[in-house]
C-alpha cells in the first residue's frame, strides 16, 4: 500500500548571494515546522542571483494533511571550534494566517505551475526572521545631552564635512594571525581605491539604518559606510553566531567635494571586553594609519542572544490584526490604577492584582494591560514600581513606624507575598483589607494570571526595565543581565498563553527590539510618552516624539505604537502618520479616564485605548469582550455547519448557504477559516508539531469557496497590520 507520494515545490524568488529558498511543513519529511529542518531548494538557472528565479526539489511527502510554508534562509555548514552543526538562518518567511496546502490524494501539481514567494490565496505576507541559533550586535550612533557626540575629530578640518563609518565583524577564532585592517597596511602611502572590498553580503550579515523617512529599514552597508554626522541616529546591526569571539572594525572615512572616493581616515575596534554587560555604552580612540589618535567613538552597543528554543514556523501573529479589533477597551492594571492622585479616578480594586483583572474583564474589558518584573528568584511577578515599601518598627517608639522604600528584584516572591508591603503613595496605611482573599493579594505571578484570567480576555504585557531620563538618572540602579530577564518573561508566555490574544510593550525601545528578535509568535508594541508637560522626558531621542517612535516602529518591524493621549491630542494629525506607515496605535494616559474623550479617540481611529476604572467609562451593552463574541459566533458557525451534513442551511438574516458536490464539510474542515481569526493566540507546541486547520469547499453568501486558499467573506482575513485594506 502507497502511504507516501513524490512532490515537487516550485516557487518563483528573488534572493542575495548565500541566501537560498526552503520549505518547511507539518509532516516529518518537511521538518515538522522546525527552522533548523528545512528543506532546500534549488536555483533552475543558478546565474540568475540578481534577478528573481525559480527554486524547486522533490520530497516524499505524506497522501493527505500537507501543509507548508516557503521560507529563504542561510545555511551554515558546521565548523569545528564554531558550530559542529548545520544552522539555519531564517532571514524571510511566509506568515500567512493558514499556511498552503498540498491537495490530498494528487499525485503531484500540473507540470510547469511555479508559485509566488510570499504570495497566495490572492494576498501576500512575509515577515523577517528571529532569532534561533545565531545572535546580534547592534550599535547606535546617536547624540545625547550625557555623552559625547558619537563621532568626535579631533582636526577642525574636518568639522563639517560629512563622516562616513563602516563596521566588518571579525572572527577571532578562525583567523587569529590574520586580522582585517580594511586592506590597508601599516605604512601612511596608499591608495584607497586599490583596496578590495567584498561588496557582497555574506555571512556574518551587517546591515544599517538611519532613522529617517525611508532609511529606517535595515539594508546593507555601503562599499564606504553610512554617512553619520551630528544629529543622525544610526543603528548598524550585525548578525552572528557567536558575538563574545568577534572583534567590530569600524573604519572611518572623510568625504571631499574635490574627490569622488571618500579619503580614509582611521579605525577603532570594538572588543568583546568593551562589551563585557551586553548592554551599555563605550567610549573608543580613533587611530590613523600611523597609529595616532585623530578622534574618538562613542556608541551605544546591545547583544541579544538566541531563547534555548524558538524554532516552530507553524504560525506567527507578529503582525497580525483585523480590521474588526479597533476601538478595544483595554483595561489599565486591570481595573484600573488604584493609586491615582486623582480620587475619582481610583479604581476600587487593587491594581495588578487577579481579581483586578478578572474584574476588568467581567465588565467587558477586551484587554488587560498589567506590568511585569522578576523578583529576586527570578520569578516574573506582576507589580507596576520598581519598588515597595515594608514597615519597620522603631525601638523605643512601639507605636510608630517607618517605611522602607526597597526595588522589588531584591526581595523574593515568598518576602513580597509574605512581608506587610506598602505602595510607596499609601505612606504606610493601606487602603485595602482584602489580602486575606487570594485574588487581592499584591504581587501575583504571571503564570498565575495566565491561568485564572479567562482567556477570551487579551493581554498586553508591559515588561517592566529601567530607563535613564534625561537628568542622567535611572530609575532602577543595576538590574539583571538582560538577556537572561527577558528569556524568563518570554518563556513564561509561551508554555502558558494558550489561545489568548497577547501583545507585548515596553516604554524602553531596546526592550523591544529584543522582543521581537527573541520570538515569533506575539506581536510587539512600542511605548512612547512622547512630548509631556506631566512625565519627565527620558535621554533615549526614540522616545522623545511621536514621530519619532513610528520610525523606531519601522525600523523594529514590531507591530504598532503606544502612545500618551496628552501627546496625540496635542496634535491628532500624528495618527495619520502611523496608520500610513501601517502601525497599529494604542493610547494611555490620564486623558482617557473621560467617556467624551474615549468617544473621540475611538472616532479617531484608536486601535486600543487604555484607561482606569472600566466598570464606569465603558460604554458597551454588553459586558463582553469582542474575542468572547467572536469565539461564540465561531462555535455557532462550526455547530451549524456540522448539523447541516448533507443538507442545505439557510439563514432568513444573510442568506448564508452551505454546500459541496461531495456532501457537507465535515467539523474540522468548517473549523479552519474560523480558527485563521479567531484563534489569534493560540500556539502550536514548542516543539514546533502542531498542526493548522485549512478550508474546504462551501458556500457563503452564495458565492462558492474555491477550496484551500478561498478568498470569500468567510475565509479571507481582513486585515495584517494594515497591509490589507478591509472590502
């Protein structure tokens, strides 16, 4: 009996040196959605790299259930004393909610049928890689009120011309004795054009981007480097596999009017012990070819390295949004800040708390926002302060106490769950008698929220990191190794999420980027104060501005922005920026705690708004959030459409039919279109084995479904993060 068949992907793509197409599926013979098995394709006319060609192979596959997924990747052949195995870097991958299907019982495709890369089912969808095996070195160059100016010249001759810096990453491990010098020798005679630089990008891959309109997208160096001058910010990002054995060459080169080739100036190295807290900044010599200091480099540099798993390709809600999800009530800490200085603002309720949380939802919050930090066993807790206040009695004075003002990561959660703590606004009396309840109780662990939540309540999960402002002050002093904090979080989400719609945010934008570059599944968004008479501004420039914050966005391929309702209503025109650069926008602040101002926000076109006491503002007839509503109407589609086998349904309101020439669709076929929207936050298991549900044929609204990738009213997703417009 034939259990297998033979089958041929043809796709049609256009990829750089080194990089080369895969496929990856839910079958073992495709890899099992893991990055690392992919499955090479082959260029039908290898001379075509600059030009988009066709990529296939043949591969036994399963008689029934294929899907798949095409993805371009670099492929790492092991090296001893680097990586003993093969590594797969996905640099681009389809992402479409439902992935393709390979029709069961077909032996292979008609001879000559070449599919699109990205493009199927009559829309497109490709997203960026993450990071699985490899790491990156990113580095700004940026000006700042507390350091030096990223590029100083010592010469006055060279104040104001421009100055241009590439970065080449070095291995010091597979060329010891040959370190790079950019071509150049010692001696102070030579010609720059007679250097040989590698214009190609190979592996390690180094790209820039400059935060400016249509810079701000990351893209291969220059022959001569980026241009970065007082007053450009410049992030130059390397991707690798092992950072802490690589040295950064940065070579600096001096534009001439008179002169078509930049003259050379000098270099600096970045060195592994410049870098030793994988965060932070550092201050490096400028040398000239005669070894003499001509300047110096200040960059801010971050290293982000790899989860110990994150492979699974199945599906991907990073930017995913319908165009249904607008308007959402998302409630502030829960029910609402509980602390506010305003007391009619005060939510009745402790804040951060599950029964805070769980109360915002049974009044029909569609969102909670909530903080999270790590206590000092590394527990991801949920409180809003980096610190809290205990109790302490006097010795002679029984009767009086003080309070003592300690960062939450220095107690463990057993001390913050067991200790008499204080919010530091309270001055030592609480305005709560509700800790004896479970619910009430302060300093609830993620985990725990994600289990007593009711799922159909989305999440946005604010990572809590400090942040220097701009008086040179932190407001935490020496938290943990960064990478290691964000893993914990991370993890934490992904074994416990279930099916629940999660968006990650975070006020500090390096905090983003590691999100996104550290998963694939969960959509990340920036927050942003902006231009604020009421908070204090931070030194980082990308959170100084709306506008500046939608290029950050860009620049991050994170999904949207959260911004301060003080800064957008200042000036709403901003909004339209961000929609036209295809961001989602949330807001927060004060300002939203007014049902006049939630109505014109919304009005606005405000994807989320965040506010306090959410049993009072929201204006909803029914209490429900829209996930609760569309997981209801799903179970009434799949129910009737399970009832109605070998029949035909009509419902007297849409005239809403369902049919097929081989009898009715059965319960998992029907299930698909709905789980492509409705199962927003449901995740396929770790280890990347979950299987995606796809169509079958229907009738809706009297227009008959094509099959696997049907584009009817019923099948299409409306909306990915605005790249599809809604009919």
């Amino acid at each position: 009996m034939i259990e297998s068949r033979a089958w041929e992907f043809r796709v049609s793509c256009q990829v750089a040196p080194e990089e080369q197409v895969c496929v990856v599926g839910n079958c073992d013979s495709l890899g099992m959605w893991d990055s690392q098995r992919v499955i090479p394709l082959y260029s039908e006319n290898p001379s075509m790299y600059s030009e988009e060609t066709v990529w296939s192979t043949s591969v036994q596959i399963p008689l029934s259930g294929v899907e798949y997924r095409y993805c371009v990747c670099i492929i790492l052949e092991g090296r001893p004393g680097l990586h003993d195995e093969q590594v797969v870097v996905v640099r681009r991958w389809e992402t479409n909610m439902l992935p393709r299907k390979i029709p069961d019982g077909v032996s292979n495709v008609a001879e000559g049928n070449v599919e699109q890369f990205g493009l199927y089912g009559g829309y497109e969808r490709v997203d960026q890689g993450w990071l699985v095996k490899d790491s990156v070195v990113q580095f700004r160059l940026c000006n700042s009120t507390l350091y030096n100016d990223p590029i100083m010249l010592f010469k006055k001759k060279y104040q104001n011309k421009n100055v241009r810096v590439k970065v080449t990453p070095i291995d010091l491990i597979n060329s010891p004795h040959e370190p790079h010098m950019g071509g150049i020798d010692e001696s102070t005679d030579f010609d720059i054009s007679s250097l040989h630089i590698n214009t190609k990008p190979t592996w390690p891959i180094t790209e820039v981007a400059v935060m400016k309109e249509g810079l701000c997208k990351f893209h291969q160096q220059d022959q001569f480097g980026v241009v970065c001058n007082n007053g450009d910010y410049v992030v130059i990002q390397c991707r690798m596999l092992k950072p802490d054995s690589n040295v950064f060459l940065c070579d600096f080169y001096i534009e001439d009017s008179r002169e078509e080739i930049p003259c050379y100036l000098g270099c600096s190295y970045i060195l592994p012990s410049n870098m030793k807290e994988n965060y932070g900044v550092a201050t490096l010599p400028i040398t000239s070819p005669k070894h003499i200091p001509v300047g110096q480099l200040t960059v801010h540099y971050m290293v982000v390295y790899p989860m110990e798993y994150g492979g699974d390709m199945s599906v991907s809600y990073a930017h995913h949004w319908k165009d249904s999800w607008k308007g959402l009530e998302v409630g502030h800490r829960g029910a609402g800040n509980s602390y506010h200085s305003e007391s009619k603002s005060c939510a009745n309720i402790r804040e951060n708390t599950v029964a805070s949380l769980k109360y915002a939802a049974e009044k029909g919050a569609d969102m909670v926002e909530f903080d999270v930090q790590l206590s000092k066993d590394l527990v991801p807790v949920i409180y809003h302060d980096f610190h809290a206040c205990i109790a302490l009695k006097r010795k002679k004075e029984q009767d009086k106490t003080d309070l003592l003002e300690i960062p939450i990561k220095d107690l463990t959660l057993s001390q913050l769950q067991a200790l008499k703590v204080y919010h530091k606004k309270e001055q030592g009396l609480s305005r709560f008698c509700d800790e004896e309840f479970e619910d009430h109780q302060p300093f609830p662990t993620l985990q725990r929220a994600l289990e007593c939540v009711p799922l159909t309540c989305g999440f946005n999960v604010e990572v809590k990191w400090t942040m220097q402002l701009r008086d040179g002050t932190y407001e935490l002093q020496h938290p943990f190794e960064l990478n290691h904090f964000m893993d914990l979080i991370i993890k934490m989400i992904l074994e416990h999420s279930g099916k629940r719609k999660i968006v990650f945010s975070c006020f500090h934008p390096d905090i983003c980027t590691m999100l996104r570059l550290k998963q694939n599944r969960y959509p990340v968004m920036f927050l942003t104060q902006g231009i604020s008479e009421v908070w204090p501004p931070y030194e980082d420039q990308r959170t100084s501005s709306i506008p500046h914050a939608i290029l950050y966005a860009v620049n991050a391929d994170i999904l949207g922005i959260n911004v301060h309702t003080e800064d957008l209503m200042r000036d709403h025109t901003q909004m339209k920026i961000a929609l036209d650069n295809n961001l989602i926008v949330f807001c927060w602040g004060d300002d939203n705690n007014d049902q006049e101002n939630i109505k014109f926000l919304k009005k606005a076109g405000l994807h989320g708004i965040i506010y306090d006491k959410i049993d009072e503002y929201n204006t909803k007839v029914k209490k429900e959030s829209i996930f609760l509503c569309e997981e209801r109407e799903a179970e009434e589609e799949m129910m009737n459409a399970s009832q109605a086998e070998g029949a035909v349904i009509t419902k007297s309101s849409t005239s809403v039919c369902l049919q097929s020439t081989g009898g009715m669709a059965n319960f998992s076929e029907m299930a698909a279109p709905l789980a492509s929207e409705s199962d927003f936050g449901k995740p396929a298991s770790l280890n990347g084995t979950q299987n995606i549900a796809t169509t079958s044929s229907h009738c809706m609204d009297k227009v008959e479904c094509n099959g696997d990738h049907c584009q009817c009213s019923h099948c299409k997703p409306t909306s990915f993060s605005g790249i599809l417009t809604s009919e």
